[in-house]
C-alpha cells in the first residue's frame, strides 16, 4: 500500500517535471524567436518578411497548379488608432512641462514626437514599405508558381473597401502589370462582396468579450504586468506617477508604438523596443497575443466559436474551388482583407494546428499559437488547386499560410497536398455541424 | 392700299418669324444635337468620357521635348454616391403604387426602378468596370502620347483622395502605364494628409454660394424648364390625385437622373427607362444643372465670382510642384486623382478655353459656350506638359489638355497651343495674390 502511495507520489512529479520541461521548451521556441526578431512581439502587426522563396514539396507526378486562392493581409500600415500617438505625446508631454522626466524619459518623449510626425495626417494607411512590401510579395509569388502567371491566366482581384487594403491590392497589380503584358486582370472594392471578404455576426461579436471572459482576461493582464520598472526610468518623480500616470496604459501605448516602427522608414534609426526588458516586451506580447486568441481564435471561454465568424469565407472558398474545375485556363483569386478575417480563418481552418480549444491562456505558448505566425501584417493564406489536366477527379490542393506549406487537420497519403473531396467534405461537414447547432439553439430559446 | 398694307405686314410677319427661327436654330442646335446622339451629356457630372480621343496632338515645339507631366483627373464611372437620389422618385413611385394609382406603363417603369436599385445597393459611390476601363485608356494614352517623359526608370508619383473608387482609378491608370513601359518606378499614395489641396472644400464659399441675387436668377431661370406633365399622365393614372405624394417637378427631373447614371455600368446596364423621355427634356434638365453648376463652382457675378478659388491650394502646389519639378535632370509624372467638385472651379480658375467667364446672365452660358458637361464628365482630367530641349533650358514652354484636347488659356501663345510656363506662373500668382 505504501508502496502503491510511494509510486503515485513519484508518477506525480514525473508528470509534473515531463509537463514543465515541456512547458519551458515550447515557451522557449517563442522566446527564442523573439529574441531572433523583436518585431515580431508587435503579434499582428509584425511586418511579415518577404525573406528567401520557401521551397515547395514537389507535387505527386503530372499534377499542376490551375488554381489559386489567396486571402491576404494589408501590407505594413501606420496605426489606424490616433491616440496611440496623440495620447502617448500628451502625456509625456505634460510631464516634460512640469519636469517630471528623467534624461531617458526625454528622449523617449523625443522619439514619440518623431513617430508622430511622421504618421501625422496618415493614420491607418500602407506605409511606403508596406507598398514595397505587396509588391515583393506578389513578385514573389509569381516567381513560385511560374504555370500559373501566363498571359493565358485570369486575375480576379478583390479588396474591402478600406484604403489600406484596396492600395495592397494595387500595390500587387502594379507589381503583375510590371511583371506580365498584356495582363487581364478585373479588380473591384465593393461593399457588394463583404459577406465573404468581411462577414459580420451580429450574435458572435457579442459573445467574444463576455464579463467572465474579460474577468480572466484581466486577471491574466494584472498577472502580466510589471511596469514600475519602466515608470522609474522615465519620470524622475514616483509620486508624479501614482497620482498621475496611468502606468498600464502608457506602458501599452509605448509597447504598441514600439511595434509600430517597423513599418516605417524610421525603422533603423529609431526604435522604442530598447525601454524594455526582453521580459517585459514577452510579456507584453502575451497578453496581446492572449486577447487576439481571445477574440479569434477557439477560446473555450467564450465558447470557443469565434472563428466560425469567417464560416462565409470558408464556404466561398469551397464554393470557388469547386468552380473552378471546368477551367481551360489558370485562374487566381487574389483578395485582399482585413488581418482578422485571415486570423480567425486560419483558427477555423485548423492550419498548423492553430484551430487549437483551451481556455487557458498560460497554455498559448505551449502549444505554439503565436499571432505574429499566424496573420502578420502581409500575411496570406493560400490555397493552391493541382490536376494533371481538365476533367481530373482527383484534384490535390495544399494551402500556404504566410508562404509556408501549412498543414491540415485531414488525412493524406501526399502531404503537404490534400485531396480535394477530402478536403471539402471536412470543411463542409465542419460548418453544417456549427450551424446545425446554432439554428437548434435558437429554435429552443425561442 | 389696303392689299399693300397687307403685303408689307406678311412680309414682316415672315421676316420676323424667320428672325425667330433662325435665332432658336442658332442658340439652340449645339447643346440639343449632342444630346441627342449622347444622351449622357444631359447628366452634367455623370456624363460619360469619350471611349477614344481623336483629336491629333500638336508637334512639340521646335527644338523641345516633353519633359513633365503634372495632372489632375477625378475618377471614372461610378454609381450615385449615394441612395437618396435614387430614393426620392422611387419612394413617390411606391407611395403611388401602394394607393393603386400606377398606369400599366407605370408599373413597368416600377419594375425597373426595382431592378436598378437591386443592382445599385451597396455599390453607392463605387467606381463601375467603365470607369476603370475608363482611366485604364486615359493612362495608356497619355504613356503612348509622351513617351519621352514614360519612360524606364522614369519616377511617377500618384496621389489620390481618400475615397476608394479614386484610389481605384489611380490603380487603374497606373496599372495601364506599366503594361506600356512596365520600368516606370511609380509611387502610390492616398492620404488624408494631401487632402488639404487634393479635395479642398472650401465650407466659407461654399455656404455664399446662393446669394439672393443668385437664388432670384436661379428661380426664374427654372421656373419654366421644370416639370413634366406629359410623364405623369403617362405613369399615373391620376396625376392630379398624386400630387398629395408625387412632386412633379422633383419625380421627373431624379427619375431623368435614375435612367441616365444607369449608361455608366456595363454590367446590369438598364436602358429601359431612357425611352420615357423626348431630348426635349433632356435638354431642359441639362440647363437647369449647367446654370446651377456654373452657380456653384463658375466665375458667376450673381455671387461675387469667388466660387472657382476654392481651388487656390490645389493651383498653388501644382505650381510648386511643377517649380521643383523643373530643377530635376530626369523626367518626371505627377498624377492626381480626385474629383470634378474639384476640377471644375479649376477650369474656371485657370480660365482654360474661356471657361473664367464672368457674367450675371444665365441665358448667356450656352451661348457663349460654358458647357459644364465638356469640362467634367467622368474621368476627365487636365494635364499640363512641359517641354524644354535640356535641363539647363530656362525657356520652360507647356500646353494643357483638357481631357485629351489641346486649350487655350487667357494668355499670348508662343506658338499654337504653348505657352511660357513663366507667364502662366506669374498670371496665376497675380491672380492668387489678389484674392482675399
């Protein structure tokens, strides 16, 4: 009896050592690749590199691309929320003015005043790397899959109308017209085509953030957040602070503004990553990254459905491929939406395993559901459609996200490529269970 | 006697009725005749750009290449910017309906009013294929037509308003310009910090625009061009019992507007309501909104002429720009994409082909030829090209096109349609300097 109770005390910690060891690994993949490019705690708003071409897996014998179908992010933008800039300046400002600033504190408030000059007046617009950005993406794309970019292939080429992602979309036309001519390309921003570029869900939406949700949430903030550090080496007055200072929304703001020069062209020579410690920005990342799984992602404390906000998109997804069976000619739908609709796509794709269920938001890193992987800024998910000719029935598709070959939740004996029929039944069934469930749950509370 | 008395009255009676005719044959065939081979030149700002442009190019002058290019284009064909306009004959046509008051004919002009707004719903304001095919031509001609200045390595930087069916014809011209020289190093921008020249919208003029003496003129002008009775017999059963929801005057001048924007679609395009109306009412309408347009954005008297300097800033920095433009060795493109809002008080501004008229006679527009529908119809643009034969000439020349067409300006030629860049500069600063 001891003995069993002896053994069960030593398979405890054996768990409990396998679980930490686990836990300090993973953790250190992200730590790892943060500390590889800071930037990349920006989460969302990480610049996505256009970096080398990733080498493709060969396709099985006499299968080529005919189709592709591509869901993109705007490319590098200013942000889109002033008061990052107006709000973070004033108060430094006020502080400057009543002497409250350390030497460190007033240059930093030196370097919010050249941020904001230089996003003054452009808030929420592609930044000229951003432009520069498209185009070497696209530039990229065209040298990956050579079939496809004939003058025989077809562009259709769709934006939100939003003037960040509409000059994406541009910026990448301008890159193929460069590129190919002649080109037929037909390019539309339409409010039209929101409910599969940009769907709403009224019911969704309000149950993202919900009291218990946000209690955890900021639970999992105060746990995450130590700014007295920071708030001593700016201000030379700790008084000043308590009574005037609020330390986590400032510490915020100058996280979000550090992450915010890379995309521009005072990235280089000025940067705000060096105020905080590597643990601090981690930290900072986290709880970023917490609130972007949070909101969409499969976070069972909400319920875990809010991907399924981009069930539409999905579905005209499985809708086009199906379409585009009968072509002659290599077609590409190049689209150009908003970064959470690519998000909350990949989340409900389940690529790379990010359609991951839990409600604990420690257990993020772990398992690997890093926002900067899954939607930067730039970022794409595409989804490639091989045959061996016209008529084939057995056509393979794989899906890149962010360029890299993404792995599906679905059986295959070609990975990274996927059977079609698989494919679309998988995702069909997936959708037709969420909304099986949704419409019983309405007909009982009615 | 008597028969002579008689003899003489028939004869002036004849002499006079010929005066008459012959007046109206003048006055009115120019505007009348367009319209009736191009209807859409009776809807003012939704007229439809040329699909190619004819008129030949003057040679460069002697000795000299193009050099620069500095532009201003709106958009091209877009849907109504918004529903309103749509909604006011289509609510009354409802309101009839709902009281049992539409004729059969009625009720077929019913359902394609249906039909268009079917179709229009959430594309308000956006720009239709047309108007990207539109922008597209105008881009590739103006590579083709000066190519010295389109050339590899050449920097082109377009700049539009924040509004996306610019930001999409800006694509679009751009787009066309690499598929003629695709190492054109062209730079896009839309933003809200160019806003302040590139959509200038001056709220102080704006609000003066409808002084009393305008609003009388304007009054009396339209009073007897409003209204169409021959319409509301044909789609009401009782026209007179309408009244109480049916506005005769608003019904038939928007329902004009529903059938005219729909020639700026091409897919869905939807004629049939284009056969409810004789040129005659085309023509009536054109006239209320050209005295209206020339109310608002002309050198108008009745309201002090002021209206065209709402475009002073945009002037300036096209002078600015074209200044240190001059100074580069390499040849240069500035492309701004906007609106007519803006470019007409441009024209009136800078007084190409005499559009600076000043005058407090409404009547006197068609006559002496202030046609709004010629200078803004969608996509139009103006283009100023400088010529010189090398960096270091100072004898900078250039010449405007006003969509396309070589204009004249109130200033001496050189020769044909140039112009000493210097002059102009000095003219417009003068007139600039003057304004208060």
């Amino acid at each position: 009896m001891q003995l069993l109770s002896v053994l069960k005390y030593r398979i405890f910690w054996v768990i409990i050592c396998v679980l930490v060891t686990v836990n300090v690994q993973a953790q250190s993949e992200i730590a790892k690749e943060l500390k590889a490019d800071i930037n990349r705690s920006a989460g969302m708003f990480y610049a996505r590199p256009v970096g080398k071409m990733p080498k493709d897996t060969p396709a099985p014998k006499g299968k080529k691309p005919f189709y592709i179908n591509h869901y993109g992010c705007p490319g590098s933008y200013y942000l889109d929320k002033k008061e990052y800039y107006t709000d973070t300046y004033a108060t430094f400002a006020k502080a400057d003015s009543l002497g409250k600033l350390t030497d460190f504190g007033k240059d930093v408030f030196r370097r919010i005043g050249l941020l904001y000059q230089d996003a003054n007046g452009r808030f929420g617009e592609l930044t000229a790397k951003g432009a520069r950005q498209s185009r070497a993406l696209m530039k990229q794309m065209v040298e990956r899959f050579p079939d496809m970019f004939t003058p025989k292939g077809y562009y259709s080429v769709r934006s939100v109308v939003e003037n960040r992602c509409i000059l994406t979309m541009m910026e990448s036309l301008l890159q193929l017209s460069s590129m190919q001519q002649p080109l037929v390309a037909r390019s539309k921003a339409s409010h039209q085509e929101k409910s599969f570029m940009d769907p709403e869900d009224k019911l969704l939406t309000s149950q993202r953030t919900d009291s218990l949700t946000m209690a955890l949430y900021t639970r999992f903030s105060a746990l995450n957040s130590n700014d007295g550090r920071l708030m001593g080496s700016l201000f030379n007055d700790q008084n000043y602070v308590i009574t005037n200072i609020d330390a986590a929304t400032l510490s915020k703001q100058l996280y979000i503004l550090a992450g915010d020069v890379q995309h521009t062209d005072l990235a280089g020579q000025v940067t705000l990553y060096d105020i905080f410690t590597p643990e601090e920005v981690h930290r900072h990342w986290r709880k970023q990254n917490a609130w972007h799984y949070i909101n969409y992602g499969g976070c069972t404390l909400n319920g875990g459905y809010q991907a399924y906000l981009q069930r539409a998109v999905l579905r005209n997804m499985i809708h086009m491929g199906d379409s585009m069976m009968s072509r002659y000619n290599p077609l590409m739908h190049l689209r150009f939406t908003h970064a959470n609709v690519v998000m909350s796509l990949a989340c409900l794709m389940e690529l790379d395993d990010y359609g991951l269920h839990t409600a604990n938001l420690d257990s993020l890193e772990a398992y690997g559901w890093a926002n900067y992987r899954i939607a930067p800024l730039g970022g794409s998910i595409e989804m490639i459609h091989y045959r061996s000719e016209r008529g084939d029935p057995d056509v393979l598709v794989k899906v890149l996200l962010n360029g890299h070959e993404a792995r599906l939740p679905i059986e295959t004996d070609c990975a990274p490529y996927y059977h079609w029929n698989d494919v679309k039944r998988y995702y069909l069934r997936k959708l037709y269970r969420y909304e099986n469930r949704r419409f019983n749950f309405n007909v009982k509370r009615r | 006697m008597k028969t002579k008395i008689q003899y003489l009255i028939v004869i002036l009676f004849t002499f006079i009725l010929s005066l008459f005719t012959s007046l109206s044959l003048v006055a009115q065939p120019k505007v009348m005749q367009i319209i009736k081979e191009t209807p859409s030149y009776a809807s003012c700002n939704y007229h439809i750009y040329p699909d190619s442009i004819t008129t030949p190019l003057t040679p460069s002058p002697e000795g000299k290449k193009p050099f620069y290019v500095s532009h201003y284009g709106r958009h091209g064909s877009r849907y109504i910017s918004s529903r309103s306009g749509y909604d006011i004959p289509y609510m009354m046509m409802l309101h009839a309906d709902s009281l049992d008051e539409l004729t059969p004919a009625g009720r077929k002009v019913l359902h394609e009013m249906n039909l268009i707004m079917h179709d229009t719903e959430d594309r308000w304001g956006e720009l239709t294929g047309y108007g990207k095919a539109q922008l597209q031509s105008i881009g590739r001609r103006m590579a083709e037509n000066f190519p010295e200045v389109f050339r590899p390595g050449t920097k082109v930087t377009a700049r539009s308003t924040i509004v996306s069916r610019c930001i999409e014809s800006m694509g679009a011209a751009t787009l066309e310009m690499l598929q003629v020289c695709p190492q054109l190093e062209i730079s896009m921008q839309a933003s809200q910090r160019n806003q302040w020249y590139m959509n200038h919208q001056d709220r102080k003029l704006r609000r003066g625009y409808m002084t009393p003496e305008a609003q009388k003129a304007y009054d009396s002008y339209i009073a007897h061009r409003m209204g169409n009775i021959r319409l509301m017999e044909m789609i009401f059963k009782n026209p007179d019992i309408v009244k109480e929801v049916v506005d005769e005057e608003q019904f038939s001048y928007y329902l004009m507007k529903m059938s005219l924007f729909q020639l700026n679609t091409n897919f869905n395009q939807n004629t049939h309501l284009m056969g409810l109306f004789h040129t005659d009412d085309l023509y009536l309408m054109w006239q209320i909104d050209n005295a209206l347009w020339y109310i608002q954005h002309g050198a108008c008297k009745l309201n002090g002429g002021r209206q065209p300097y709402s475009q002073r800033y945009l002037l300036r920095q096209m002078i600015a720009d074209a200044d240190s433009c001059i100074q580069l060795d390499q040849p240069t493109a500035q492309l701004r994409f906007g609106h007519e809002t803006v470019l007409l008080p441009l024209v009136c501004l800078i007084g190409v082909n005499g559009y600076d008229l000043e005058t407090d006679n409404l009547d006197e527009l068609e006559e002496r030829g202030w046609l709004c529908s010629s200078v803004f119809p969608m996509g139009c643009n103006l283009q100023f090209i400088f010529y010189r034969s090398n960096p270091k000439d100072q004898d900078v020349l250039f010449k405007v096109l006003l969509n396309e067409v070589e204009a004249t300006l109130p200033l001496q030629p050189v020769s044909g349609p140039y112009y000493r860049w210097a002059d102009f500069r000095q003219y417009c600063l003068d007139k600039l300097s003057n304004y208060k």
